[in-house]
C-alpha cells in the first residue's frame, strides 16, 4: 500500500521539521513544508497530498483558516489543524472550514499518528459514500416506473396518454418502462380463433 502523502504548513521552521521527522517515522511521506497559505494552496496543487496539517497563525496575508477554507472548496483534501490556540472564537472559525481534526500544540506523536489516520479514514468513507450517491442517482435516472391510474380502452385494450391520444398498450408500456415485448398466443385464445389446432 502506498504511503500517505501529507503536506506540513507551519511557519515556525524547528516545529515543522520535528513534525516531518515524526511523520515520517510513522511511515508517511512528507511532501513539503510550507510557510504560508499561499505556498499552501500552490503545494496542493503541485504535489495533491493526502492530507494537510495546517497551522492557524501563518505569518501571511492568510491565516490558516482562511487557507484551509480555500483548500476545502477548490481541492477537497482533507486536514487537520495543528495549533496553540484553543480559545473559543479559534475554535468556532475553524469549525466552519470542516476540518477532520484540531491538535493542540504541543502533542504527542501517537496522538498525531491517530489523529491522521482518523481523518485518512473517514475521507476515504466519504468519498466512497458519494460514489455510491453518484451511482445510485445514475441508476435512478435509467429506472422508469409506471405507476398511478392509466386509462385502458375494455375493447381495444389502447391506452390514453397524459396528453389524451390513445396508443396501443405494447407501444406506451415501452415508452414508459424498461419492458420490451415479445408475442405469442395464450391457449384459450388458440381454442377460440383456431380450433383446428389441437393443444
């Protein structure tokens, strides 16, 4: 199985090499570290990594939270924050960029190993699930039900569309349904329209 490819976005330099040795002891490869959002959002693009660990306070136009709601809407990958910050109006705009995780600095490295793998997992699930979504809406799309009242004809056996014109019953039922027809001959009708053939 491949390794995780996991952008590091964290301006302060000895905390963001200390996070790649950690990671990458974890069997995760690193595939940059980034000191602004910019940086960021252009690293994504070059290298698509799996994750991204984003600290909050980035010394950039951005901070982290504004480049995390940037990431979230144009590339959908998935991250963490990593931060020194758990104050509650942090806490509160952070939340609103739907990221799969919030470390408070300092942690420990299995906390960190958890925390990925976590996230790993539950953006794999969501992304199976609107495969699955995406599926079951094509297969909806190519069903087609009859259902309701139709109007038959006791005689000819024609029926009346929803615009008043009258079909023969084989030529609606194809139209409305996945059903094609075949034609044969029931044995009471052979006794009645050709009794020299005997059954």
């Amino acid at each position: 199985m491949a390794k995780a490819k996991i952008l590091i976005v964290e301006d302060e330099r000895i905390i963001a090499e200390d996070i790649k040795i950690s990671l990458e002891d974890a069997d995760y490869e690193v595939v940059g570290i980034e000191s602004s959002a910019d940086g960021a959002i252009n690293a994504i693009r070059q290298h698509c990594p799996d994750l991204v660990l984003m600290d909050i306070i980035l010394k950039s136009e951005m901070d982290g939270i504004e480049a995390a709601e940037k990431i979230r809407t144009q590339y959908r990958v998935p991250l963490i924050y990593l931060t020194s910050h758990a104050d509650a109006a942090t806490i509160e705009r952070a939340k609103k960029t739907q990221p799969f995780g919030y470390l408070i600095k300092p942690f420990a490295n299995r906390e960190l190993d958890t925390t990925i793998e976590m996230a790993l997992y539950k953006h794999q699930t969501e992304m199976e699930r609107e495969q699955l979504l995406v599926a079951l809406q094509e297969a909806l799309a190519r069903v087609t039900t009859l259902e309701g009242l139709l109007p038959i004809c006791a005689w000819c056996k024609k029926i009346r569309d929803d615009k008043g014109y009258w079909q023969q019953m084989e030529q609606y039922i194809e139209h409305h349904s996945l059903a094609k027809f075949s034609h044969g001959i029931c044995e009471d009708c052979l006794r009645e329209k050709f009794p020299e053939f005997k059954i």
